[in-house]
C-alpha cells in the first residue's frame, strides 16, 4: 500500500504537523500523524488543480488540509481530473505550448484594437442619443473657449453670408438640420476649422482671412460636413475611450474608465482624425462639392495655402489644423484628380453666388 508524506494543518491552530496519507481500500482515504488516525470518503475531499511543480493542497471537511507533492497516486485515489484541468496542465508544461500561448493572445489583443473597437466603434456612434453628443460638444467647446478661443471679430455680414452659404451646401443631407456654423477668433491655432459631434461647426477668423476665396471656404466646411455625416468624431472617441476601458480589463486596474467622461473632450480636440476618415471625408466633399456645382479644386487650392502657411507639412501643435487635418501632398492631389473628373462645373444658381460675392465685399468694406 503506497503512503504519501504530507504536511497537515489541522484548522485549530498554526502548527504544521508530519502527516502521511494512504489508501485503506478502494474510495477510502487515511490520515495518519502523531498517533491519530482519521478516515474520509475520498469523494469528499477536494483537491486543488495543478499549479506546474507546485505543491498541492488537500482539503479535509472539518479537518484543516494537507499540503503535499504531487504525485499520480492523488488522480488514482480521487478519482482524477475533468478535461479543462488536463488540458490546464499539458499546456502549462510544455514552453512551446506557454509561448505560443503568449504571441496568441498578443495577436488578440492586437487585432482587437486594430479591428474589433473600428468595428464596434461604427455600430454603436449611430446609437448614441443625441443628449450625449450635445453633452460631450458643449465639454469640448467649453474647454476650447477656455484656453484657445475668443470672439470672433469678423463683422455680422460677413458671418451672415457665410452661414447662408454653409446652409445652402448641406441642405438635403441626411443630418443636415444638425449642421450649424459658428465662428471663433484663435490667435493660438491659426487657421483652422473643425466638427463637433453634435455638428457645431467653427471656423476661425484666421482661416477666413487665409482664404482666397469663399469657394475655398465652402470646400473646408464640406469636409467637416463630410466628418459629421460619417460621425467620425464620435467614432473616434468611442475608440480611444475604449481602449481605456479594455486596457483595464487586462490589467485589472478600471480606476480610469471614471474619467471617460472628462477625457473624450480632449480626445476630439487632440487626437484629430485617422487616415482612413479623412480620405473618407475628403471623398465625400468633393462629391458634394461637384453636386453643388463648385469644383473639388478649391479644396486642393486651400490645402495648398494651409501648407504653404504652415511651411509644407510640417506639425503646427496639438490643435493646430496641420495635426488634425493634415494636409498631404496625396489629398491635395486626390482633389485635383476628383476635380478633372468632374469637369467644368457652374454655380447651382449664379444670381445668389453673385448677391453673396457683392455681400461679402461690403463687408470687407466695413
């Protein structure tokens, strides 16, 4: 009859006593130390899973437990293991196994970032209530005139014709009554322009003055049209907050995901756009450029000023409009491409793009 040593912890106390353990009889185990002898039901003692070499602990109802080496006489009087605990076992001794487990699970982790969240991102934007999306633009906004925003000093007529040819661009998009435009003075940015989620649109005075053109201004604001029809911007929070929340799921440590509501202000603000919505963006204005009869060139022509003002590609701070729109060679050519496509293009209605061309003029005038 095989004996197994054992160190037995009886419950009552401290003292760890020499034990040894045997099988009597089938379905029958007994507990020998310092002249005591007990006797349990194998069925109710619970034996911890296996840990690599580690020692194993043996629990005995009413009578502490047993700490002992592991051995296959434990699986054969106990009546061995479920398959999870098997499989459990093989992997954690076998490296090969442990490794691959290890690069799989950071090909997981990878691929769900790179995959998972853009997906999940774009199912649930659509479902946000439009409450959040107010809630969030007006963090974001009061965050912006806090530190980086002032009243814009362009005169009210200015603004007017402006605002009525914004309306005119958007009208009969899906989202269009959410659309609004509004303008800033930011000495700090520059020349910039940007969405927020709940389609507040502000485009500073000093991209107004870079322009050449309101055609060329017209061409900036369908692109963050474009941003909100997709709603890129909360797509993109929703990403870059998830991974708050994912990563502390891994790590065991949510003590950041509280500040979620706080830190997706600055994540729109900061973060700018991927590469992906801004062609997708890009694409979508200078489709709606074509249909409004003005040619997606303009928006290659003010590109080309942003860079040119900036010094070419060159990053011009967190929220400049070079980071967050980042005006490449690639775009400025897609938008010469899409203009040759689309051909000679004329005004939709030439008596009101000439009310407001005299309009602004007497503005600049004033």
């Amino acid at each position: 009859m095989n004996a197994l040593d054992a160190t037995w912890y009886d419950g009552r106390g401290s003292r760890a006593r020499a034990a040894r353990i045997t099988e009597p009889a089938p379905g029958t185990v007994r507990l020998e130390s310092e002249g005591m002898v007990l006797e349990f039901a194998a069925a109710e003692l619970q034996l911890s899973p296996r840990l690599g070499r580690m020692p194993r602990t043996l629990r005995l109802p009413g009578e502490g437990h047993l700490e002992l080496a592991d051995t296959p006489a434990l699986e054969a009087w106990l009546g061995g293991r479920d398959k999870v605990e098997g499989w459990a076992d093989w992997l954690e001794r076998r490296r090969s196994a442990a490794i691959g487990a290890g690069v799989g699970t950071v090909l997981a982790v990878i691929g769900f970032f790179q995959f998972g969240l853009p997906w999940m991102a774009d199912r649930l934007a659509p479902a946000i209530p439009a409450a959040i999306e107010r809630s969030v633009s007006n963090q974001a906004m009061a965050l912006l005139e806090r530190v980086h925003l002032q009243p814009t000093r362009l005169p009210a007529a200015r603004r007017e014709a402006l605002q009525a040819r914004f309306a005119t661009l958007t009208e009969g998009l899906p989202r269009a009554r959410d659309l609004r435009l509004e303008f800033r003075s930011a000495p700090k940015i520059g020349a910039n322009a940007f969405v927020l989620p709940d389609g507040l649109v502000v485009m500073t005075d000093e991209l107004v003055a870079l322009a050449e053109t309101d055609d060329q201004l017209l061409a900036v604001l369908a692109h963050e049209a474009g941003h909100h029809e997709q709603r890129h911007g909360m797509r993109r929070a929703l990403q870059s907050s998830a991974v708050v929340v994912v990563a502390g799921f891994l790590f065991g440590d949510l003590s950041g995901t509280g500040s979620l509501s706080v830190s997706i202000p600055v994540i729109l603000l900061e973060s700018g756009f991927s590469r992906e919505f801004e062609r997708q963006a890009d694409d979508f204005a200078f489709g709606l450029l074509a249909s409004k009869g003005q040619s997606p060139a303009d928006f290659a022509d003010i590109m080309k000023r942003l860079s040119d003002s900036h010094g070419g590609d060159r990053d011009m701070g967190p929220v400049g409009y070079l980071a967050t729109h980042p005006p490449s060679a690639e775009r400025i050519v897609a938008a010469r491409e899409a203009a040759r496509s689309a051909g000679p293009v004329e005004p939709v209605d030439a008596a009101e793009a000439d009310a407001a061309e005299a309009a602004n003029e007497n503005a600049d005038a004033e």
